[in-house]
C-alpha cells in the first residue's frame, strides 16, 4: 500500500471511530498539532471533534456515516461524505428542535497527512442549507 492509499484508509477509518465513538482511535489517527478549519467556526481541535461528535450523536442517534468517494495525492485526501439519520435530540446549535425528520445530507472533507499517515490539518465544508431544508429550517429549492 502506498502513501496515498495509507491516507485513504485512515480517512475511512477515522470517519468509522467517529461512527463507533471509539475516540482511542481517533487520537491514533490525528497527529498532536493537529488542526481543523470548518468555515465559520473556530479552529478544531481533538477535543473539538469529539464534542462535535458527540453533539451530533445525541441529536441524530444512530446517524450513519459513510464515505462515499475518496481520492488522493499527494499528502492530500479529499472526500464526499454522506450523513444520514432521524432528529430526535434536536439540534440546538442551529435552533432546531427534536422533530422526528429525517437528514440525509453530503460534506466535503479535504485532509492533510503527515510522513505516518496521521492526520495533520482537516477543512470541511457540510451541505448546511439541504440541511436546514431537511430539517424543516429552511425554503426548499427546486429545479
């Protein structure tokens, strides 16, 4: 397996310990410096992600996480991930109650590795306006 295969790998791995919770895990696949930058948002740290996580753990119980479409080069890993699951904790960093409707929405991720595969620096960018659709937030587009 080479470099850029490695990092792959450990972009589906760590999107599966998020999945699980096993922050161990995790911690193993980041590196110590690492940092995050969502748009938006304060830098990420270790910490961060596992709170993120956890928020949205309790908000959509159950959510799963699938990595759709991941390519690289590079120390660069740049994936299409799809989250789906039922609102039944609400989201209340965005102002949406528990209400039982569904999310099924995409996120880019683009990832940074070091020379062991670990993950450096991480930008992420969700589909929030589908998601705000979806969870009745928002106006719905159609074609």
């Amino acid at each position: 397996m080479d470099a850029v295969e490695r990092n792959i790998a450990n972009v589906r791995r760590l999107e599966d310990a998020f999945s699980r919770r096993d922050y161990s895990l995790v911690s193993d696949l980041i590196s110590t410096g690492f940092e995050g930058h969502n748009p938006g948002a304060y830098t990420v740290t270790l910490a961060g992600l596992a709170e993120n996580n956890e928020s949205w753990q309790s908000a959509m119980p159950g959510k799963r996480t699938e990595v759709v479409l991941a390519f690289g080069r590079g120390d660069r890993v740049v994936a299409r991930i799809r989250d789906r699951g039922i609102n039944t904790g609400g989201l209340p960093w965005l102002g949406i109650p528990a209400n039982g409707m569904a999310m099924d929405v995409d996120w880019l991720q683009i990832t940074r590795h070091d020379a062991k595969g670990r993950i450096v620096e991480m930008w992420a960018l969700a589909d929030v306006p589908r998601l705000l659709s979806q969870m009745g937030a928002a106006l719905s587009w159609s074609d």
